[in-house]
C-alpha cells in the first residue's frame, strides 16, 4: 500500500517506505533506505498467508460471474498494523525518519464513509489501526485493477466525451474495465444509496497516505491519470468525465496534486505508538507502475519492463500521444513530462501456471525448458537502447535471456525487485528536498547503479527480425516520439 524513505542528511537520518503494488496484491512490503540511498532494511506481510481470516487467494475475492475481483479494505489496514509491529519488534528506530511515501495498485479504489474524517483525525495510540477504522467503509470488498465487471459503464464513458480516441487524448487512455472512473460509475449505478453515504473515494495510493497523515491525502497527478477522469495535459478533473461517471463526484475526489508534493506531516498516532519523530513528511503517494519508474531511474530512451503479477513496459515521454491501446501518465517525477505504459494482466500469474503444468511446480525445470526453446517470437530494437527489468520473475535469469533477445538489448536490474518501493523513498527525498524546483536526477544521483544481468544471444537479432514484423512496428513506435502514437 504505501513506502517510507529518508532525506539525504548525515548516516544516522533515515527513512523508510511501505508499498502496496500489483505484486502486493499477494503482500505489503516495506523498504528503509540510508542516507547514501541503500536499501538496508525490508519486510512484508503475506496476505494470504498472514492475514487467513479474510479468506483471499492472491490477496483478492474473485466474485461467481469471473469478472469482478475485490480485496478486504480492513485486511489492507491490518496488514500495515503488523508490519509496523514487526518493524518495532526487531528494533527499527522509528525516530530517524525524515519523510515516507509509497506506491499502491494502480486503479483500486477505496470509498470512505460519511464521519470517516473525524475517526481519521481522532486515532489513540492505544488502538491498532483495523480495530478504529473497521466501521469507516461504505463498500467493505473494493474492486482492484483485476475488475473486469464494467464494460457497460466503458461504453457510456466514451460515448459521452465523443468516443474512444476523444477520451484517450483527454485522459491518456481510452475507457478501460479497471480503471476507477468506470468502477466508481458501477458502484452508483449499481448502489446509489451506497454512493451518497460515501463522503471521499480514495485510490489505493491515497488511502494509504491518508492513513499516515490521520486526513484524507490527495490524489497525485500520475497515478491519478489511471482513472479515466483526470485530464493529463491540464492536471484538473475533467468536468465531462466527471459528470458521465457520477453525481458529486468532483468534491469526493478532491482536487489532485503533484506527485512531488509534501502533503503534510505524520499523524500523532505514529509518533506516539513507533516513535516517529513529529517532523517527519508525507509525499503523496502515486501508483506502482509510477514508483517503479522512479525506483529504476528512468530515462529517455530507456525501457524499463516490471514482471510482476501484470507485466508492463513503460517509458518515459516528452509529449504525450494518446491512442487506442496503450496508456499515457502523468510523469511522476517531472510534472511537465509523461510515461507511456502497456499493461498485460497475465504476467507472473500464469508463468506460474505454465511452471505448475508443464515444470512440476519448479522454477529449475521452468528455467531448463526455457533454455532448451528456440528463439523466436518477433520484433528487434534500435540500437542505444537498454532494458530496465523489475518485479519478482527479475530473478530469473533465463527470463532476463529472453527479454535481451527480444528486444536486441542489455538487460539490467536493480538490486532489489521491490522498484516501486525504493522508488517510494526516492520520490520522499525528492519531495523533501523541493519536488518540482529540484530535479529528480539531482536527488538520486547517489543512488546504486543498475547491474548487468543479461545480453543478446549470438544470432538473436537475425532470428527475431526474421518473424512477426508487427511486433517490430510496435517496438519502433514505443521508442519513437516523432514517428507516431502507441498502437
């Protein structure tokens, strides 16, 4: 759900990071990184495994007609308990913290009961978090990214702005199942009574910011440009989106932010029962997809790839051209810049799969009929570019062998698979140190540099170039700014 960091300041200053990614919807993961920013500390708590009376599998309720997939609101909260108190029972000294941000699943929403503001603002210290907060909810199960249950409310939406380019030029994307407007467009179709008790909807990302400053925290820009409402060229909500998904849905909302933005301090709750030293910061916290993209250091030219429960390749973009397929952000740590992603929902989830059908259940044996397969399935890139590789199939060397051949590139990775959480703590050095005044590259230039794990095979390039061309056309246009749009 969310990720701690500290500010560049002598040894013994530090921060820490908690995140809530599409791999977290297994986990809560929490990263600390020192002054030289190394990762010197992280933990997690396994939802299934940790947290069985909420009865998920993969952290989500998938509901009897296959589409729509839920989580627990109260398992999130809970889990951010237990990870606080793992942290404080091996020692953690709390009170070095300058400043914490965090990523969460793009595109899950959280809807706050009317009066959740004053149990927020009112939080004892003698309490765990679910315990106080466990009546705060209007909708108990919340769809997350999985939800594929609003097709109906995609249509309405396009039809309103004037169809699917026209929606994608104004939004960044064209009308997606998962992306928030829609599942908040159901959710007052389907409940309107449900709707009007709700008085803040959050994302993923600001509902856990919001549980770190004891207030509702605002929706950042970059994730915010998952939801098919907020205008990425002029960063406000779009009136027609709003209106064709809801009645009042603006001032539920709140006004979005940029994601550099120190959007207050800590509440007294975590003062009082870690330790938290009363100054430390919260940075608005942003989407996974926007954290990894911090979190490996991206820049123009580069493509990074996150092999997680969804893989996504996203890269960084001077000027946004939105099409049917495919998505354009926000940039999260240059408000004048944009990301373009591409998001496939059967990543990790069915390499596991295939690894349980075809290996035995082993990664050894999914490795050896990897290397045994010949190559082949289309496309090479231009020259001068390398491949930034993330989430939990980045161990895998032989999948990094893969990636080097497709693309005709190097493939590098950072020390730790958790990118959007390192890129959480960079994102609160870069808050605290100025955010928007400061350039990203400026704060993390200390930071560990990517490590080689992976080159081209001898003839890669002949074998893929030689099939599916139109893998090729994709390629050249993800790269390209002149040439034309992500198709």
């Amino acid at each position: 759900m969310n990720q701690l960091i500290c500010e560049h300041l002598p040894l013994e200053d530090l921060g820490f990071g908690c995140l809530g990614n599409k791999d977290s919807l297994r986990h809560v993961k929490v990263v600390a990184v020192d002054a030289e920013l190394n990762v010197f500390y992280e933990e997690s708590v396994h939802f299934d495994r940790d947290l069985p009376e909420f009865g998920t599998q993969g952290g989500v309720h998938v509901h009897k007609d296959g589409l729509t997939v839920t989580s627990p609101v109260l398992m999130w909260v809970q889990a951010l308990d237990i990870i606080l108190e793992k942290m404080k029972a091996s020692g953690f000294d709390f009170s070095q913290v300058l400043a914490l941000s965090g990523a969460g699943q793009q595109h899950g929403s959280i809807y706050w009961k009317t009066g959740a503001q004053q149990a927020l603002t009112s939080l004892s210290p003698d309490l765990p978090l679910h315990q106080q907060l466990q009546d705060c909810f209007s909708i108990s199960d919340c769809p997350v990214w999985m939800d594929s249950s609003t097709t109906a409310q995609c249509r309405q939406l396009e039809a309103a702005v004037g169809g699917a380019q026209a929606l994608s030029c104004l939004t960044g994307s064209r009308a997606y199942e998962r992306f928030t407007g829609n599942q908040i467009a159901k959710i007052y179709q389907q409940n309107p009574e449900v709707y009007s008790h709700t008085e803040r909807i959050s994302l993923v990302s600001s509902f856990a910011a919001s549980l770190f400053l004891g207030s509702y925290s605002p929706i950042d820009y970059s994730d915010g440009s998952g939801m098919n409402l907020l205008q990425i060229q002029d960063k406000v909500w779009s009136q027609a989106c709003l209106g064709a998904c809801a009645p009042h849905l603006e001032e539920k909302l709140g006004p979005p932010v940029p994601s550099c933005s120190v959007v207050g301090a800590i509440s007294s709750y975590y003062i009082q029962r870690y330790g938290f030293p009363p100054g430390c910061k919260v940075v608005a916290f942003t989407g996974d997809n926007p954290a990894s993209l911090a979190g490996m250091r991206l820049e123009e030219g580069d493509i990074a790839v996150s092999l997680g429960t969804s893989d996504t390749l996203f890269l960084w973009l001077q000027e946004p051209r939105p099409a049917l397929e495919g998505h354009i952000f926000c940039n999260p740590v240059d408000s004048q810049h944009y990301m373009a992603l591409l998001c496939f929902k059967n990543g990790s989830l069915m390499r596991e799969k295939i690894r349980d059908k075809s290996a035995s259940r082993s990664w050894s044996k999914f490795s050896k009929a990897l290397q045994s397969t010949e190559m082949g399935n289309g496309g090479n890139l231009v020259s001068k570019t390398k491949i930034l590789a993330t989430g939990g199939a980045s161990h895998n060397r032989d999948i990094l062998q893969v990636l080097a051949d497709v693309f005709g590139a190097p493939v590098y990775v950072i020390d730790t698979a958790n990118s959007a959480c390192v890129g959480s703590a960079y994102r609160a050095f870069h808050g605290l140190a100025g955010g928007r005044d400061v350039p990203f590259s400026e704060v993390v230039k200390l930071a560990p540099n990517p490590r080689l794990a992976a080159t081209p095979s001898l003839g890669a390039s002949q074998v893929y170039e030689a099939l599916l061309p139109q893998y090729a056309k994709l390629e050249q246009r993800i790269l390209s700014q002149t040439r034309g749009p992500l198709e």
